[in-house]
C-alpha cells in the first residue's frame, strides 16, 4: 500500500477508534447572578465594563461596579460581598497597558488568577463596543487535555457564545511537556509516537467524548463548532489564532500558580490582545 | 530482436500504414503495460517513461506529421493530453471534493448511525458493510470509500470478537460493484464515460443495475463462503451494547463543514445528472464541485489542492501519450479489424468477445490501462461501423468487475488485504483469494455476458449523446 493511503487509513482507523471510545461527558452549566467589574482608571476601563455588560446579559445577572481598589484582596472582598459568579478586570491593574505590555500582569491579577473562587475576565487591549460584540460570537478555547478544567472552560463558553456565532477548540498537545517526557523515558517512545500526525490521532481519541458533547450543545444552542488539533507551545498557537481578530480566549486553570496549566493561562494572558477569560 | 526488426521493416503496410513503427510502438506499449503490472517500477514513472519512448520512437519513424497550424510533436503530445483533458479536470474536481468531504467526517458519520442500526447482528452488520461500501464508493470513488470501509470493519469486529476476514473480503469485492454504480464512482468509470460521451444519467438505466446485481450476488457468495466464520458468538445483548457505545459526533470536528460538505456534494451530483440538459461535460461540473468546496470548506486550499492525486494524474498523462502514439501508428486500428473480423462483423460477438478479454485481463493488470488500451480500439471499431454503444457499456461493467478474481486484480482489494495483515496479522494467499474472489468472478461474469447479450438483443442501450 502507498504511504499516502497507510497514513489516511491509520487517521480513519483513529477518528473510528475515537468515536467507539468516546467518554460520555457531560458539560455543566455555570451560573452566574452577578458579575464584579474592577475599574482602575486606566483606558481599559470602558471595554471592561462592556465585556461585564454583555457578560452579565447572557446570564440576565447584576454589574456591580467597584472603583478605586489597590489590591486583589480589596477585589476579591466585593466579589464575595457581591456573591458574583466572574470578576472582571483590565490587565495589568492600575496601569495603562502600554506601560507593563506583555511582560507582567502585575501583581493584582497574579493574586486574582490564585485566588479568585470563580472565573475572571482579564482584559486587555482597549476596544470599541463594536468589538467585543464580534469577540462573543467568535471565541476560542484551549485546552491541552479533556480534563475538568477543559470541560469547566468548554462550559463557560457554550454559555457565552451567541447564537450563529462560532466556537473553536483548539486542542493543544504542548511541544515543551512532550520534549521532557521524550527526553525522560527517551528509549521507550519512537519518534513516530510522537509525530504531528499520530498525535493528532491520539488527541482525536482523547478528545471524543468532549466533542461529541459539544457538537450536540451547538446543534442545540445554535453555534457553530470547530475542533483543531494543534502541536506547538500552547500560548503561541492559542495567540496566532485569536490575536489578529483580537478574539475572546476562554481557559481552565487550577488555581495553584506551580500548575502547568496555570503558567499556559498566564501566558495566555499576557500575550493577548483581546480578553481572557480564566476558569 | 534486430531481426525482427529488418523484417518487419521490409513488410509491406498495412492499411496504408508500415509495420516497423507498429510493432516498435507496441513494443513500448507492452512493456510499459509489464513494468506496471509486475510494479517494477512506480506506476507513473513507469507511464512518463513510457510516454518518453513512445514520442521519441514515433516522432523517429515519422509517425506525426508536420501540419501547417501543428507541428509533429504539437501533434503527438499536445493534441493528445488536449484531447483527454476532460478526464484530468474530473479527477482533480472530485479528488478535492472527496478529500474536504473526507474530512469533514459525513461519511465517517454515517458509517457509524449505520452500524449502530445493527444492533451488531452479525448479519446485519454484514449486510450493512456491503451496502455502505457500495454507497460510500459510489460518492467517493474506489480509494478512499474502501479505506474508510476498511477501517470500520477493522474496528467494530476487534470491539465485537468477530473474524474480520469475511468482512474485509465483501468491502473488497462490493467496492468493484459500487465503482461502476455512476459516471463518477471510479477512475476507470470516469476515464470510459468521457471517453464514450455517456450521460450521467445513463448509468442508472445500464451500469446501476449490474452493480446492485453483482454487489447482491457478492455477498451471497461471501455469506455462503464464510458461513462458519459469519455465525454469531456471545450475547446479543453484549454486542448490541457495545455498538451502542459508538458515538457518531465525535467524529465531526466542524459541523459547519459538515453541512456544507453534504450540500456542496449533493449539489454537484444534481449537476452531474444535469450536465447534459445544461450543454457542459462533466468535468466542468466536477471542476465546479472542487472549487465550491475549495471556497467554501475553510480549509487552507494549498492543503487541499496537495490532496489531488497528482500521482494518477501523471500516469493518465503518459498512458495517453503511449496509447496515443500506438493509435497514430495504426496498430490499435489493425486490432480492432482483427476483432471485427474473428467475430465475422457480427455487433453481439464482438462485445462478447470483447466482454471476455476485459474480464480476463483485468484480474491480472490494472483496469486503467486495459480500459485505456480498448478505448482507442473501441473508436476504431466504431469507425468500421459496429454500434457503439454496447461496447462502451461493456467496457465500464467488464473493466471494473474483472478485477475481483485476484487479490491484485482491484485497488480496493490490494488496500483492503494490506490492511488485514498490517492491522490483524491475517494473510489472505492467493489460494484462498481465488476460490472466494474466482468464484464470484466466474457467476458475475456469467451473469454480466447474459445482462449484455439481453441488452443488445433488445436495443435498450440508450443512444449516445
């Protein structure tokens, strides 16, 4: 058999396999009654209160606006006062964002990001309403793993995207851990394991039973759904995406800052041009 | 070998024409045909090559003539590939189209509903694989239906512990029957329908039948085979369990493209069937189709157009510039006299005659090049006076059921074996192939000379547009 047709038989033999062991998964559906916009007088201030209205209308839930914070521990007290399900904040906090750019969130939102109990909304470049209108029919998730924070993610931005917009997953298999793992256990896995084609295969497999369960969300709800699999460093390949369009990313993360996936979120974060919404 | 070659050069001509350039010619024909049969050589090279001779050999010998608007060498190549263009503009079109469509996972989906309607009743199932082999084949040509059938059938009887050798063997033999269901279901199909001028529409009055027919008569045959390795084993219950666990929309990365895909291929299967009545050839329709999905898929087009089975492309290239150097020496038209003459000019003994070499030859070499090689013989015949119609017919039904007899007889058997033995380790010899696959050649052979001679008999071949 030519090379051509032995390669497009494995993918088909895969994309069967990924259909036979599909996990049934169910997405969940988050609840938000109020959203917290921290305003710091910097010129993100109005997309982030934008972002938070249009938030908060999906949910038909409260904006509570709270102005003059210095800390994220001030943040984090309205929040709980509030009983808000996402906190929505410019990035970095207190500075315009030409000052710090992409080199640090500063250090309201590194606390945000680890401390927050629900889902924040990292702000970044300044917008027209216009925009961020277009960036909730148009999202983008990332996710290295189906792992609960790729469902709590793929949750969120079911619940965010409007109908007839589109969502994309973008399924990353991270070129930084799989170089370490290769170099670890280099003797047990071929080169060919590791390829951009049989990863593909794998993450076809992996990702079968999310997909299955989103293709069904959107065919209810009425937006479309891409899935791509991609290889490379995970906040590069998420950005190369969104960032020309300035595209509303959506990611789950754990808390604790030594987390892997933590560390792809802030990446994320201080890459993008649009917003980023942490779960 | 050089004394044949001084007395074929002191014969004298025939039809006007002298001998040394047709035996020279038929020479390279020949070999080049050898080469790709036994896979010396990849088949392509092997056709450029070929072609290579075959101008050199017939621009040496004078074969072209220089003409006021065409050179010799516009004559013996240009003229040529021009001549058959309408065969490229197909593959490409429906080559661009089945890769978007394949990619989008519609019949990677339907595949699965399919089985999952089973309940994994083996029987069932086998039916299904049958039909949906045809089916998929029918939309998607020979290659890619029976990878897709392949790869499901490997799957579902390692999930069900059943013997996927019968399996196997029915998307093999049913994908040579599903080739010839329409204009556009395979290469070889598609070679002999523009090479005939025949009406989409058409096949659904001669060739659909004969395929539904043979695939039926198949899978009798396979289930009466393999009736021991067919019988079911475990609980129903277990195995209707187990295909449910299948779930068709993880296999649809872009639903989107998904309905586009459908729409994009329902609608140029409608034009298709309309070609005819819109004054265009099919390949402008399958040119339309490709560019839609091209447009409309999202897909990168470099990508997709890299998908295009350049490698076929060039081989059909240099058959036709061997072939048509063959013809221009005048062989192919002594052959067709000699066939006239050895049926005593008689329209139904000629296309048995015809019906019987196709079916014998194309278990051993490529249908391509055997439906290549006849259709210039076939013209020639048609210049000498015999109808036609029931040839053309011939060729499309005997080209692509000959190939069961064999394992190396049709693509889909060769991909379809590889795959068992890649996957499963199971080796299906020669031996086994042709008592299973001979003796379904033997009955559909029987059974396609009888569906010519009463088509022939009775006139109800449509006339030719």
């Amino acid at each position: 058999m030519e090379f051509e047709e032995a390669d497009r038989m494995a993918e088909d033999v895969a994309m069967f396999r990924a259909a036979l062991h599909a996990r049934p998964t169910a997405l969940v559906d988050p609840s938000c009654k109020a959203v917290l916009v921290a305003l710091d007088g910097s010129n993100q201030d109005t997309t982030a209160q934008t972002y938070a209205a249009a938030l908060a209308g999906r949910f038909g839930a409260r904006v509570h606006e709270h102005r003059g914070a210095t800390t994220a521990a001030e943040i984090l007290q309205a929040a709980v006062e509030h009983q808000v399900g996402l906190i929505a904040v410019p990035v970095p906090f207190g500075r315009d964002i030409s000052e710090l750019r992409d080199e640090s969130l500063g250090f309201v939102v590194d606390m945000l990001l680890q401390e927050a109990h629900c889902p924040v909304l990292c702000v970044r470049e300044p917008v027209e309403a216009v925009e961020v209108d277009a960036a909730l029919a148009d999202l983008v998730v990332a996710a290295t793993h189906e792992d609960q924070y790729a469902v709590r993610a793929l949750s969120w931005a079911c619940r965010l995207t409007a109908r007839g917009g589109r969502l994309t997953l973008l399924a990353v298999a991270d070129r930084d851990a799989l170089e370490e793992v290769r170099l670890l256990v280099a003797e047990t896995i071929s080169s060919e394991a590791l390829a951009p084609a049989a990863l593909d295969r794998a993450m076809a497999q992996q990702f079968g039973g999310l997909i299955a369960a989103l293709q069904r969300r959107g065919e209810a709800d009425g937006f479309a759904l891409r899935v791509e699999f991609r290889v490379g460093r995970v906040a590069e390949t998420v950005l190369t995406e969104a960032n020309p369009r300035r595209r509303l990313i959506v990611t789950g993360a754990p808390r604790e800052h030594q987390a892997l996936a933590h560390h792809h979120a802030v990446d994320l974060v201080l890459g993008a041009r649009g917003a980023v919404l942490v779960v | 070998m050089l004394p044949v070659l001084l007395f074929a050069a002191e014969q004298p001509a025939v039809a006007g024409k002298p001998v040394l350039p047709m035996i020279v010619l038929g020479t390279i024909m020949t070999a080049t045909y050898v080469v790709i049969a036994f896979e010396w050589l990849h088949k392509s090279l092997a056709a450029m090559l070929g072609a290579i001779a075959a101008v050199t050999a017939a621009l040496l010998f004078g074969v072209f003539k220089d003409e006021p608007t065409h050179s010799a060498y516009d004559r013996a190549v240009h003229d040529i590939i021009g001549h058959d263009v309408g065969v490229i503009g197909v593959l490409f079109g429906t080559s661009v189209l089945v890769d978007i469509a394949g990619r989008s996972g519609l019949f990677h989906f339907l595949a699965v509903k399919l089985v999952k309607a089973t309940h994994g009743n083996p029987l069932g199932l086998h039916l299904a694989i049958a039909a949906a082999t045809v089916f998929f084949v029918t939309f998607l040509t020979i290659t890619p239906g029976t990878l897709i059938m392949v790869s499901l059938v490997l799957v579902v009887t390692k999930e069900l512990d059943l013997d996927p050798k019968p399996y196997v063997l029915t998307v093999a033999i049913c994908a040579n029957s599903g080739a010839l269901m329409t204009f556009a279901s395979g290469v070889c199909t598609l070679m002999l329908g523009t090479a005939g001028n025949l009406a989409y529409m058409d096949f659904f009055r001669v060739s659909t039948p004969m395929a539904l027919v043979s695939a039926g008569l198949a899978f009798v045959c396979l289930r009466w085979f393999y009736r021991a390795e067919l019988a079911a084993g475990g609980s129903p219950q277990e195995r209707a369990a187990k295909v449910a666990s299948f779930d068709e929309w993880a296999l649809v990365k872009d639903r989107g493209l998904f309905y586009r895909c459908a729409i994009i291929l329902a609608g140029t299967i409608i034009g298709f069937a309309l070609a005819q009545k819109l004054r265009v050839h099919i390949d402008f329709i399958a040119f339309c189709g490709g560019t839609a999905a091209l447009l409309f898929s999202g897909i990168y087009p470099e990508e997709a157009i890299r998908k295009v089975n350049w490698s076929v492309v060039l081989f059909f290239i240099g058959l036709f510039v061997v072939i048509g150097s063959v013809q221009e020496s005048g062989l192919l038209d002594w052959q067709a006299r000699k066939m006239i003459e050895l049926a005593q000019g008689d329209p139904i003994v000629t296309m048995m005659y015809v019906a019987v070499f196709v079916l014998a030859l194309s278990g051993v070499v490529d249908n391509i090049p055997v439906a290549a090689t006849l259709i210039p013989i076939v013209r020639s015949m048609q210049s000498q006076g015999m109808p036609a119609e029931p040839l053309w017919w011939t060729l499309v039904i005997t080209a692509n059921l000959g190939g069961n007899s064999t394992p190396v007889g049709s693509i889909s058997s060769v991909v379809a074996l590889h795959a068992l033995e890649k996957e499963r380790g199971i080796k299906v010899g020669w031996g086994e192939f042709l008592k299973i696959g001979g003796l379904i050649t033997v009955l559909q052979s029987g059974l396609v000379l009888l569906y010519l001679y009463v088509f022939a008999r009775l006139g109800w071949f449509p006339a030719r547009s």
